[in-house]
C-alpha cells in the first residue's frame, strides 16, 4: 500500500481522537485508506426512472469534506423532479434531507457553520450553500425556483457528480453551510430539513404577535408538515391545538404528537358546519391563530372561517403553485381584521433552532420519529419514490446501511 502525506495526517488523528478518550471514531475505520475509490450515486437520468451509477471519489481540496452518507429522506420537491422535472436538472443526483458521517476533511476544515468543531467520524446535515447572512431565506435571493438556490441533492450535474445524498458519499465543498449534529439520532437528523420548514412557519407567525403562551391553535392538514406543526407548538407550551384533516389515520396520529382534539372536515356538510365542528373542539370558541397546511385550495379558502376576530393566519401549505383560492375579503379578511403572513422554507438561523427543538420534542415525548415510516436502500430508490407518489406513509427515507 502506497503512504501519503494524506493517511499519515489521519492516522495521526485517529491516534490523537484515541488519546483523547474519543470512543467515536473505532480504530482504523476512518482513515483516508478505508474510503474506496469509487461512489455510487443515484442518478434521475430520465423522468420517473433512477439509474444507480458509480464515479471516481475525487481528491480533496484543503476546504472540502467528504462525506459517507447515512440516510436521506424524500420530499415533495424531489417527487415533483422525479414526476416532471420542473427545475430541468436532468440529469441529477437529487437527495437534500440527508446526513452522513464525515470520512475525510481538508486541511482548513476546522469548524462547522455554527462554530462547533469539526473532526473525522462527526454526523453532519448540510443547509443552504451561502452563510454571510445566517437570516436570508431563498426567498430573500429572488430566485425563481429551488433549482437555483443551491442546496445540494438539488445542483445541475458536474465532473464530481457527488452533488446529492441519494449516493453512498456526498462531496461538500469549501464554502458550503455544513453542521455538525453528532448528538442526533439518525432519524432525527433525516427529519432536519421538514422540521426547518415549521421552526420558520412557527417565527413568522410569532411575527404577528398573536401566537401566544395557551393560545388556540388549529393545524389544518395533518401530513408531515402539519404534524410536526403541531409538535413544534407543543415544544413552545401551547396544547391547545385543534388538527383538521380528512384522514382519520393521519388524525390519530395528531394526536399522539400533541393535538388535544381533532376534526375530520369529511364528517361535515359545508364550511359553516365545519367551523361549527371547530369552534365545538375549542369549547364553543374560534382560533386565536391557524396554520394552512394542505397544498388544497379549498383548505385554503376554509381556514379563515375557524379564526375569530383580530387572530392571525400562517399560510404555509402552498410550496408550490397549487392554483387560485376563493376567499370572501369583507368577511374572511377585512371585517375580522385577520392578520396573516405566508411562510417559505427557512434561514440557516431557523435550521440552528431546528436542532434543540428535535432534542425538546423527544424530552418532552413527542413521537418525532415515527413520521418516518418507510425505508428503502440506495438500489430501491425507484420504489420508494414510488411508495411516496401513491402517498403510502409520511416520510419515507433512503437508508444505506439497510
Ligand atoms: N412553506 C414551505 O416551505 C413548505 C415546505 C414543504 C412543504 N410545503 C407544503 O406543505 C403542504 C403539506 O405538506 P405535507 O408533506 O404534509 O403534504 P401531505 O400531502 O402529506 O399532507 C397534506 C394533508 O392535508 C390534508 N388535506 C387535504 N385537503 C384538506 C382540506 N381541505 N382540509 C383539511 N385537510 C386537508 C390531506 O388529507 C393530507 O393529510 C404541501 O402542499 C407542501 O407543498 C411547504
Ligand atoms: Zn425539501
């Protein structure tokens, strides 16, 4: 075996981490002369098909860090790219809910984006790809699309290839938003990326400044959006929370993470008789506060009926354009004096937040975890996306060490 300048460096780390006590990093199994030369990825080479390909892991540069990735889960996004390809990245290695173990680092990587330290054999997620200004959202760069906001799992193909976390190794270059979440569990850190979108939904509806301690609180939609809606509310001390969906499955399952009563709009002839339904499973009154989240026009038009005079409003559940929604302005709006803001993904502040609030909702009992409820290996990608499009389960992940 040839020796280079670049095991030696972490042999010498691995003999230090020992020395250190650092039970993490098992002898020998993270110096540079365990990584092999190639990774497969899984590449969307045409609409709804995965191809698994395998490319050279490239040399490192002093700022990049090469990671072995773990698990990395499914989002709407990634179905719409597998389904139509509407941000046209074909061919691409999608996979942006991922997190993995660090394998290999240049030299200059010292600390992650937060400031914590960084070594061999440390869990890491990746955020957005620009960190000067730790409260810009995608929306605030004016991009059209996700396409180009680059996040990795979502970057036009290029001579690395290592762009997404649906692959055995993920090359995060110099300059990347990187964090270190060593004290999560795999699951937990799949869940990162979902959990980011509610702690920005859940700041801007602080904005309002009608989101309050006992508040009344209706989550409309209950997918994985909504439930952990209602679990991030639990971690800030409001239980008064009313979920709405039509799924009486999805409805149990509110309740386990933290919604005290449920309405399925289904039982319900009309708007008005179902926010009667409403104002029933608060006591006889209406919602301080309500958040949208179904991508359903009709949920939109609906959810103003369940808020009273003066509450306010997140609308959240229109990631994608989902067509035109019918509302009454004198009497949704402007009479009632409703407050509302819309909420799109999350800044890298709220993806910090998103880590002590995943470690608060398991303190407190919160079933985070079970969102996940599918898992595929790397060469199974095909049918787990398939399971997500026929809407089977919540989340459902891509695992390699199935
Ligand atoms: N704002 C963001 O940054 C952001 C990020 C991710 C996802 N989203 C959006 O959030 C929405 C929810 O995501 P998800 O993954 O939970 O989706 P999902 O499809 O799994 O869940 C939506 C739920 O809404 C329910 N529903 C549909 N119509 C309803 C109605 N009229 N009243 C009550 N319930 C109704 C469905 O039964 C379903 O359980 C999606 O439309 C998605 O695009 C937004
Ligand atoms: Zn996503």
């Amino acid at each position: 075996m040839e020796t280079n300048s670049i095991n030696i460096e972490d042999i010498v780390k691995q003999v230090l981490s020992e020395m250190t006590g650092d039970k993490k990093v098992p002898a020998g199994s993270k110096t540079a002369g365990d990584i092999p030369k190639t990774a497969r990825v899984a590449m969307l080479t045409k609409l709804e098909h995965f191809d698994i390909r395998e490319y050279p892991i490239p040399e490192l540069g002093e700022e990049d860090i090469l990671v072995k990735v773990e698990g990395c889960g499914i989002c709407g996004t990634d179905a719409h790219e597998f389904k139509r390809d509407p941000f046209a990245l074909i061919p691409v290695v999608l996979g942006h809910e991922g997190t993995g173990e660090i394998v290999k680092m240049g030299s200059k990587v010292k600390k992650d984006s937060a400031g914590k330290p960084l070594k061999v054999g440390d869990k890491v997620v990746t955020c957005m790809i620009f960190k000067d200004n730790p409260d810009i959202t995608m929306f605030d760069l004016n991009k059209q699309n996700v396409g180009g906001a680059d996040v990795y799992g979502l970057l036009p193909d290029d001579d690395v290839h290592l762009n997404g976390w649906f692959s055995d190794y993920i090359l995060i270059r110099g300059g990347s938003t990187v964090f270190n979440v060593s004290d999560l569990d795999l699951d937990s850190r799949i869940l990162i990326e979902p959990c980011a979108v509610l702690i920005h939904a859940v700041e801007r509806a602080k904005t309002t400044g009608i989101l309050r301690f006992n508040s009344r609180v209706v989550v409309q939609g209950c997918g994985p959006i909504g439930l952990i809606c209602i679990a991030v509310l639990r971690t800030m001390g409001i239980e008064n929370i009313v979920a709405v969906d039509g799924e009486e499955k999805r409805l149990a399952f509110a309740k386990e993470m933290g919604a005290e009563t449920t309405v399925n709009f289904k039982n319900y002839k009309g708007v008005e008789e179902l926010a009667e339904g409403v104002k029933e499973a608060f006591s006889g009154y209406l919602a301080d506060f309500a958040f949208q989240c179904t991508g359903s026009p009709a949920g939109h038009s609906n959810i103003y009926k369940f808020i009273r005079n003066g509450g306010g409003l997140c609308e959240l559940g229109f990631f994608i354009n989902g067509g035109n929604a019918t509302i009454n302005p004198h009497f949704d709006i402007c009479s009632k004096e409703i407050t509302t803001v819309g909420s799109w993904v999350y800044t890298l502040r709220d993806y910090a937040t998103t880590f002590d609030f995943i470690k608060r909702a398991k303190g407190i009992g919160l079933p985070l975890n079970k969102l996940i409820t599918h898992k595929y290996s790397l060469e199974q990608i095909n049918e787990g996306f398939a399971t997500n499009l026929k809407m089977e389960g919540l989340k459902i992940a891509v695992v390699n060490s199935l």
